[in-house]
C-alpha cells in the first residue's frame, strides 16, 4: 500500500509504552499526571484498555490475499487510516506547541486532528495548518451569543465536522490534578515551579513557545485575568451539559458533518440519530468522567450493531496501538480516535512526536491487516472471534 506520507519510526520507541515511559522523564510530573490519570480510583481509566483487549481475531491463512489498505472513507473524504487524533484539553501545559506539532502531522499523514475548545491553539491556526481539514470539538458555552460565534469562526475556518461534547456536565474528581493544583480554579505552587525546573527541555520549549493559553477563548476572555478569576470564568463561560433542545439550533446552525462525542448507550445513540446527527463517538472521555461506568468497548458494540446502519459510530477512550484499532473496528466502529498516545509523541520526542506515532500506529495496524488476511477497514467485524 502506498501512503501519502512515508512511513518512518524511531526505533528507540517502537510502542506507545515506550513512548509514555520516555515522556513521564521529559514533562514535569504535574503535566504528565494530568495526561495520564483518569478520575477516582482509576478503575475506568484501566477499564478502558483492558477490555478493549479482551476481543480476539481470527486470521484466515490459506486465504487468497491481494494486500491489504488502511484507507477508509469517512464523511466524503477518504483517509490514509481509520484513526485520528482525539481532542485534549491543554495540550501546550502538557508539551508546548504540542497542538500545532500534532495537527502538521495529521495533515500530512492524511487522518483526521480534532481541536478541543480548551486546547492552547486557536481554531485559525489549526485549520491553516492543516488547509481547512481540521476537526472541531465544542464544549457548549452558557450563552448563546458565544456559541454562535465559536461555530462562525469554526465555519469561516472550513472544518468539515463539527463535535459537541456530552460528557462533561461536570468537571471529573481527579485527585492527582487537585493534588496538583490543576483543578478549577488552578493554582501554581512551589512544587510545581521546582518540577518544571527539573524538566529543563519542558521549560526551554515553554519559554520559546510562551505561556499556554486558552487560544480558542482568548476573544472572549478578560484581559489579565489570575489563575481564580480564569476559574470562574470557565464555570460561568461553559454549562458543558447538553440536551435535545441545545443541539437543535446548532444541527439548524451547521451546514457541514455534525458529530456528538461521549455516547454511552443506546438511548443517546438513539436520540442523536433522531436529531439528525451524522455521527456519533463511543466515548467516555477516556475514563476522566465517570470511574463507576462501563468501558467505552462494550456500549460500542452494542451500539454498532443496533444503529450501525443509520449513523456512523465511532469510538476513543482507551486505544494504545495498532492491534487495539484493529479490535475496535472489528467490535463495529467505523473509526477510531486516540488522545494521550499522540500526547505521549509530542512529549517524549518534540516536535517529531506526531510522525513518529502516526507511522507506528500505521505500521502495527498494516501488520495486524495482513496476518489476519484484512483487505479493507470494513472487513475486521468478519474476523472477530470472541470476547474472552
């Protein structure tokens, strides 16, 4: 198969777990805490990927094999892989620039790269970088006149889909970012200052690059506001709850691909199909939210094989590599979304993070294809076995 962009790895870090151990020594522990962790006890956040690991495939080796594609069409434009880069919240706190190193390399490897409303670039810049093709999550504002403006400027910017957020109506218990001082409203404290400066490449690139900001909210934002002012106004800014009757005027408002991100269960999944949504993402916020829900693997089989037909599902939250993809897709998600691997690139090695984890990602997922006998993305629910 041949793919836009070249396929290159560091072989230094040849898995997403050497990557994450790589950047746990480059970031300072309270940015890589605020990556890594989930909420409560953690027991979703582990959930996730365990039980995503449970499915089995089965290969068919006397098959006769032409090759195998990763391409796969979605929402009119078809993409290098059946993956992209999942919207994350302050993404320059955890690796300065990280959002912009990630949307270039999304651009250039051909798959799709979500900004977060909350994240440290702007929709502008997100979609120069990437010629109109970036991806637009919103968190929904309180008042109506900003949400309106928010999705102008994601419409003047070109995105070709846009993502509202289900699954923060509050803001999930995590003990280490209180711990930490990253709760709202965040506070800077001694420990912290003496972690960044035990990071000194963090620090070096956070100097170059500037103190992160929110980018996407900056417009609307006070002038020199303190990090408890920032608190409020991010309570007072965004309700983050959605109902029926909040996504009807933005399914009016929105021309293009309108997607609703944190489905996880089918009477959602039901509703936003009702609404006339075009797609949906299986999604737990990657065990930020909910410690006591299920894993996002299980709704989203459920969910595949009962609306598969009438609304395209997606899913993120827990996905670690190659072969994780390749389950998933053949659980009955048409795509699939990661977040803290693309965070884990950029934080261990810079600006070469984006590329090094899309190639590996694509080279475990090519491998996977071809052993099982895989010709195309749409074929894996054949070689599904079991759940063990």
């Amino acid at each position: 198969m041949n793919n836009k962009k070249e396929i290159k790895i560091n072989t230094k870090y040849p898995s997403i777990d050497d990557l994450r151990k790589k950047a746990e020594k480059q970031i300072p522990k309270f940015a890589f805490e605020y990556l890594d962790g989930g909420c409560n006890e953690d027991v979703n956040l582990h959930k996730n990927t365990s039980e995503i690991r449970d499915v089995e495939l089965l290969p068919y080796y006397l098959s006769k094999h032409k090759g195998s594609s990763m391409k796969t069409e979605l929402f009119g434009h078809t993409y290098d892989a059946p993956f992209g880069i999942a919207p994350v919240g302050l993404q320059g706190l955890i690796w300065p620039n990280s959002p912009e190193i990630l949307a270039k390399a999304a651009f250039e490897h051909n798959i799709p790269f979500i900004l977060s409303t909350v994240t440290t670039t702007s929709i502008e810049r997100a979609a120069e970088l990437t010629e109109g093709r970036a991806w637009f999550q919103l968190y929904h504002p309180t008042e109506n006149r900003l949400r309106n403006d928010i999705i102008k400027r994601a419409e003047a910017a070109e995105c070709p889909v846009l993502v509202i957020l289900s699954d923060v109506p509050t803001f999930g218990f995590r003990p280490r970012d209180i711990r930490n001082g990253l709760a709202m409203p965040p506070k800077m404290n001694l420990t912290n200052i003496l972690q960044a400066f035990g990071r000194p490449n963090w620090s070096l690139q956070t100097l170059k690059h500037g103190i992160p900001n929110f980018e996407v909210l900056k417009p609307y934002m006070p002038k020199g506001l303190d990090l408890k002012q920032l608190g409020k106004f991010m309570d007072q800014t965004f309700t983050g709850r959605l109902n029926e009757e909040k996504i009807k005027p933005i399914r009016d408002m929105w021309k293009g691909k309108l997607v609703l991100k944190g489905v996880a269960n089918e009477i959602d999944a039901e509703k936003a199909i009702r609404l006339g949504l075009d797609g949906i993402i299986v999604s737990n916020h990657g065990g930020r939210q909910l410690d006591a829900g299920e894993s996002a693997i299980k709704p989203l089989t459920r969910i595949a094989e009962k609306y598969g037909k009438d609304i395209k599902v997606m899913m993120d939250s827990g996905l670690r590599s190659g072969p994780d993809i390749a389950r998933t897709l053949a659980s009955g998600a048409e795509f699939t979304f990661l977040g803290r691997s693309f965070m884990y690139g950029v934080s261990a090695l810079g600006k070469t993070g984006g590329d090094h984890t899309i190639s590996l990602l694509k080279t475990e997922l090519q491998q996977v294809m071809e052993q099982i006998c895989c010709e195309k993305t749409k074929d894996f629910p054949n070689h599904i076995i079991s759940r063990k």
